[in-house]
C-alpha cells in the first residue's frame, strides 16, 4: 500500500536567481518529467512557493528511498537547479469517503 509523503526541493547551487522558476534553464525537460510522474499517479500537487524558495511536492510510494529514488534522474535534481533537502511521511486526515452528504 502506498503511503503519502511531502517533499521538499530547496534552490540549488545552479539556480539563477535572475529568472523565475518557470525560465530556469532545463524547464522543458523538468516539466515533462513532472507531467510523467503525475500520469502515473506518483505525485499529486507540486509547485514552488510563491516566493520560490521552495517547492513542494505530494507524492505517493513506499518509503523515503524510494522517494529519492524517484526523483534523482528529474533533470533539475541532475543539473543543480534544485535539491531534494526533506521527505516526509504525512498522514493525512481527510477522506472524501467518510463525509456525509
């Protein structure tokens, strides 16, 4: 069964502070590799902060390496636009299934 863990991405040594997030160099290829993920049902929400300091990630799997492990060939991981600093379990309360109607 899968468990619902957040990661969080930090700016890394390669990320122009010139640009917004979305003009870093390797978006393309990061954005394509992001849709994938989602496609498959691995991530659910990801996006940076407004600030972009950080960016976020909801994503589901069995354990903290197998998160890591997801995520190492994202081609801003690979090139140093950001790094991968935490990756939590979160257990989430709320379920749609149990609300009344």
């Amino acid at each position: 069964m899968s468990k619902t863990f957040l990661l969080t991405f930090e700016q890394g040594v390669n990320y122009q502070h010139d640009r917004s997030f979305h003009d870093q160099p390797y978006w393309e290829n990061h954005s394509r590799f992001s849709d994938k993920l989602f496609l498959q049902g691995k991530i659910t929400m990801c996006g940076p902060l407004a600030d972009a300091s950080k960016t976020l990630v909801v994503a589901l799997g069995k354990s903290e390496s197998s998160m890591r492990n997801l995520f190492k060939d994202d081609p801003f991981i690979k090139n140093g636009i950001l790094t991968l600093s935490h990756v939590d379990e979160w257990e989430l309360h709320l379920n749609p299934e149990f609300l009344d109607e």
